[in-house]
C-alpha cells in the first residue's frame, strides 16, 4: 500500500481524500493556492505545499508545481480529486512517467471517454443504449443534414471534446440546422480548441439518471447503484438521490446490468460513472466520467462501500475484496450541494463565515472543509459544504433533511440552503415527479 498521497485539490473532496487515507494509515500532502492556505484540508493534512497564486491555471492546473510538490515531499501517489486534472489523460501519463501512482483510472481510457464521439461508438460496441443519432462527427451541413433526416427533428448539435452541457445547440428543423452547426463548431472550436461536432436526437424532458460503478482491471466489476441528478440548473446540480424514485425494480436491474457488463467488457480500472438520458422507460447513454463524483457520498451511504477507499487500493494493484453479491443497497440517500451564493440569482458569495453550526445525529454526513472565521475565497467555484442524508425510505430521509436544513446555522454568506428548504417543502418534488428542466420551472414559478 501507499504510504504517502498527494491530494491534487482543494475543499471538500481534498478532505473526502484525506479521510479515506487517514483510515488507511496513508500520510497526506496538501498542495494549495496562497487562497487556501488557511483551510481546513491544508490544516488536516500532514504536509502542505503552496503551489501558486489564486487563480487555478497557475495553482491547482499547474502540472509542474504539482509534479514537484510530490517529488520534494517524497509522495508515491497523486490523487487529483474531481474537477482541475482528474479527467486529464496527458496529466495522468505524466505523472505515471515521472514514478508516481495515479489514482485513477488509465490515460487511455480517461482519453476514450474524454472523446465523446468516441466513447459513444465504444457504447454502442459494448452493447449500451446509446441516443438516436450521428454515427460519426458532422463536418459540413450536408452531413448534418442527412444524420438529422435519419434520426428525425429536434436534433442537438454536441461538441465531441465537450461535455457539461457547453457548445450543445439545439435545431427544430433544417433551416435551424444551417444556422445552428457553424455557430456550435465555433463554440466548440473556442472552448476546447476542436470544432468537431456530432448530432443526436433531442429528448425533451428525460431524466438523468447515472450508475457508480468501480473495476479493479483484473476482472472485478461492482455497482452501487444508481443516482438521480436530474435537479440542476445551468449544468449545476443542486440535489442528488438514490436511488431514483423513477426506476422500478425491473428498469433498474436492466440498467445495472448493462452497464456492469460493459465496464468488465472495457477491463476498466478505478471508480467511474456512466450517464445516462432516461424517457419514456428507454436508457439512453451519453457520456461516462473517469473520475471520482460530487455526489459520490450518497452511494457510500446507500451500500456501506467507502468508494476513496476502493479506488486508493485498486490503484496500489489490489484486486476488489468485494463482489456485487456482498453488498446490499438499502435505504435512501440525498445529497444537498451548499453553494456560497444567492439563493435567488445565484450570484456568487465569498466572504467570512461569522456563525456556523452543523447539523448532526443519525443519518447525517456533512461533508466541509469551512469552519467559523473562515472566508470563502472568489476564485473557486461555490461549493462549500455537502449536506447527505440517509434514511430507511425515501420519507425518512425527506423528514430528516428537513429536519436538518433547519438546523444549519451558515451565517455572514448568503447559501442555497433556503432554496433547499423552499425544494424540500415542494409536493412536486416531494413525488419524485420531476426531469432535467424541472427546476428552471420551479425557480421561475411566482412565489
Ligand atoms: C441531451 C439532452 C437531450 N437530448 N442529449 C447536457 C449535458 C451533457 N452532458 C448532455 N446534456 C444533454 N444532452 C439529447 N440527445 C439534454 C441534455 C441536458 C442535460 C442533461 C443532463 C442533465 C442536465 C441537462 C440539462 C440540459 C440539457
């Protein structure tokens, strides 16, 4: 096993890793901007390494500050968390090139999934659902054109080295797509520096609907289920549960299965999630993550598995000690993501932290790295604190949410937490009876 892990990352995941290594008897270094220097998972950590100043292209991007903070403290491993370099093949290859361990999945297949033209056609092989659509990237109009008579209007127009919802453009017929597909190669071309674009058809109302799975490379595959993380706004999810109240037993089973074969097919190593667009009782896939997720905690909680654990031993080359038949799914579980922001326009909102009291008895995890007197810097994205509930059912675990919010004292910043209230007391969403735009329209219901 690994004695000593560096923690590429900052907030509450650096000190979700922290946690896992501490219990594993593994020391920690904490690499962090001058922003940072005061919290909590640089305090916890048993080494700190200042690796830049504020802004992330030059601190938590920062390849070589990164690089040499593990070589000077003498780390055999890097984990990079989720965000900054966890999806970066050229990072991964580089750290295994300069003698440390990645804790995560290999470059190739971070590279393959990174590719979302690619990682789709590697679905369909494998044997997944996949959205009517393109077979291949759409370089001029006549192919969209042809893919779009094929699949049938509306068509989405996607980046294939996007992801996360950015260069999508949406077209409701042919003259829409003449206008649409220049613009998204644009966008593509000025956010990913690649203007390759592919098509697919556009589901209106779908729910989104993911799978947590880990590979150990040698065979070893298991699921934790699924998470519903169909509330979000703008491409940021605001509440995730499990399992989702849409599936019945039988759907459900279908999906786990089909994504557990696929991922032993692949011979894939670490945790990883697939995603999936789910309507009118079909799966459709659409990308999968090579990283460790936000609203892992709520899976954890679901089937007792510490997943941080399980990817720091597969990446030391242990093989899963569990099979799918040890664990047991039960209860329910929701996670409420705290962003330091207006409630209302969601405006970001650093500063100090004057008051802050944490809820706490049976069922609860706060997952946080601020404390009173801490500030929240400007630089980051809002992220300061995720509240987890489980429960026996889905109704427990609504009561004690509620419950809890109300015991959250966050004070001197505004938080989303009385949005999560206003969510929690709503009969819609009390129902499980909401998809992907539910909460646009619930946010621009009068009040
Ligand atoms: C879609 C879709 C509808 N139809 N694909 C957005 C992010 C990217 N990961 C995939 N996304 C979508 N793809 C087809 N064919 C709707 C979305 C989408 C979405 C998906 C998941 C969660 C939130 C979303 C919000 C808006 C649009």
């Amino acid at each position: 096993m690994f004695e000593k892990i560096l923690i590429a990352n900052r907030g509450e995941i650096a000190l979700r890793i922290h946690r896992a290594c501490r219990e594993m008897g593994i020391k920690t270094v904490a690499v962090h901007s001058t922003a940072d220097s005061t919290a909590m998972n640089v305090r916890l950590a048993d080494e700190s390494v200042c690796i830049g100043p504020p802004p992330a292209r030059a601190s938590y991007l920062n390849v070589a500050s990164i690089l040499s903070a593990a070589a000077i403290t003498g780390a055999d491993a890097i984990h990079p968390g989720l965000g900054f370099l966890s999806e970066n093949a050229e990072f991964a290859r580089l750290v295994e090139e300069h003698g440390f361990a990645w804790i995560g999945p290999s470059p190739e297949h971070i590279a393959l999934m990174g590719d979302k033209v690619r990682a789709k056609e590697e679905a369909r092989r494998l044997g997944i659902p996949t959205v009517p659509g393109s077979p291949e990237a759409v370089a001029t109009l006549d192919a969209a054109i042809e893919a779009a008579r094929l699949v049938g209007y509306p068509v989405l127009l996607k980046a294939a080295a996007g992801g996360g919802g950015r260069g999508m453009k949406l077209a409701h017929d042919e003259a829409e797509l003449a206008e649409a597909l220049p613009l998204a190669q644009a966008e593509a071309k000025a956010a990913f520096s690649d203007d390759t674009v592919y098509l697919e058809r556009y589901l209106e109302r779908p729910r989104h609907i993911e799978v947590q799975l880990i590979g150990d490379g040698a065979g070893g595959v298991i699921h934790l289920g699924e998470r519903d993380c169909s509330l979000q706004r703008s491409h940021q999810k605001l509440l995730e549960e499990t399992p989702s109240p849409a599936l019945t037993p039988a759907s459900r089973q279908r999906l786990l299965t089909i994504a557990v074969n696929a991922l032993k097919k692949l011979g894939y190593k670490s945790t990883g999630t697939m995603e999936f667009l789910y309507q009118d009782g079909e799966f459709y896939f659409i990308e999968m993550n090579t990283r460790l997720q936000v609203e892992h905690p709520i899976s954890e909680m679901i089937s007792g598995v510490d997943i941080v654990r399980e990817q720091i031993r597969i990446a030391a080359g242990e093989p899963l000690n569990i099979v799918q038949s040890d664990i047991r799914l039960a209860g329910h579980a929701i996670e409420c993501r705290i962003n330091a922001e207006n409630p209302d326009d969601f405006r970001p909102s650093p500063g100090r932290i004057s008051e802050y009291h944490a809820p706490g008895g049976l069922g609860i995890r706060v997952d946080s790295a601020v404390y009173q007197g801490y500030s929240v810097p400007p630089y980051y994205d809002s992220l300061i604190a995720k509240l987890v509930i489980y429960g026996a059912n889905r109704e427990e675990c609504l009561m004690r949410l509620s419950r809890a919010l109300d015991e959250y004292v966050i004070g001197g910043i505004e938080t989303t937490l009385p949005l999560h209230q206003r969510l929690v007391d709503d009969p819609g969403f009390r129902r499980g009876d909401y998809h992907i735009h539910w909460l646009d329209e619930f946010l621009a219901r009068p009040r």
